[in-house]
C-alpha cells in the first residue's frame, strides 16, 4: 500500500525539519526496494521564502528525492503579484511549480492576485504551471459535514498533483497492456 505523508498539523504548521525528514524516510524506502510504500508524487503545499541558498535543507532533500525519481509538485506561495515571489521549495529548479488561477468570465481564466510570480531569485523562469486554487470548497475539521472555502496555491498544488499521478496511470496503463488494459 502506498504510504500518505501527513507532515504539517491540522492548522497547517510545521517545520522545515519535519519536511526533510519525511523525504528522507521516503528515500530510505525506496533505496530498500520498498518502491510501493512510498508516494509516487511527493505533493508540497507550503512554502517559506526563498534565501537563493541552494543548501537550505529542503532545497537539497528535494534534489535527493528527485535524483531517486520522485516527482516534487509544490506551491509556488502566496506573494503576488509582486516579481521574484517563488518560495522554497517551489525555487528549485526540477520542482514543479505551481500557481493559482481562476475563472474571471464564462470563458476566460486570470491568474490570480495572491499567486507568487517569477522569476525565481536564481533567475528561473516560475511557476512551470497553474491550476483554480481561489475559493476551493473542502471538508472542515469543525465537524464531519462541515466546509470550508480556501484561497491560496497550497489549494492549487494537489490539484496538479493529481493530474500527474492520472498521467502516470496512463503510462503504467499503456506499457503494461499494450493491447489495452484487461
């Protein structure tokens, strides 16, 4: 069964610490051979400000991870629209990036004021992608049918997330049985 990393608290805090030691279990399991317990997209929605220190610890655990063939979706923050407002980990070069728009009229789509904006401190061009992340309806932990409607680009990145993890099925899918799936 693949393991789900829970590593920030329910009001969304943690630290940097927790983070990395979460991606450094996963490569633990992964350099055992442990390939099925481990997620196949590592989903971050957080962020801190980027230091353009390329050995800030999450910066380098995300390096690691990516090296071993995890796939990093972050949120790129919440610092728009001013320019160079990519946080970390979303600053790494192989982490994709993701910004938040939404829908302005029946048929057209406007990044939205908070999403953080490129380029990154070392000059990358950010976010690799953008996804709806304003007014996101989801459950509330005020009771079993309580919601709750959210703004920010930590909305946007499962999102994105999950349209990589429905494009690796289709891989698996199409490798696998290529006459088509039984």
């Amino acid at each position: 069964s693949i393991c789900n990393y829970k590593v920030l608290d329910s009001t969304g805090s943690g630290t940097e610490e927790e983070v990395v030691l979460a991606i450094q279990d996963i490569l633990q399991r992964l350099a055992a051979g442990n390939i099925f317990s481990v997620p196949p997209v590592i989903n971050m929605s957080l962020g801190a400000e980027d230091t353009n220190d390329p050995e800030q610890p999450i910066r380098v655990a995300s390096r690691a991870a990516i090296a071993a063939g995890c796939i990093i979706i972050a949120a790129c923050g919440n610092s728009g629209p001013n320019p160079i407002s990519i946080v970390s980990p979303a600053c790494e070069k192989y982490v994709g990036a993701i910004g938040s728009v939404s829908l302005t009229g029946p048929n057209s789509i406007a990044i939205d004021g908070f999403s953080s904006r490129g380029p990154t401190k070392a000059g990358l061009i950010k976010p690799y992608a953008v996804m709806f992340g304003d007014s996101i309806v989801m459950a509330s932990a005020s009771s079993d049918t309580a919601t709750v409607v959210k703004s920010g680009t930590s909305f946007a990145t499962p999102f994105a997330s999950a349209i990589v993890l429905i494009a690796q099925e289709g891989i698996i899918r199409r490798v696998s049985y290529p006459g088509g799936v039984p």
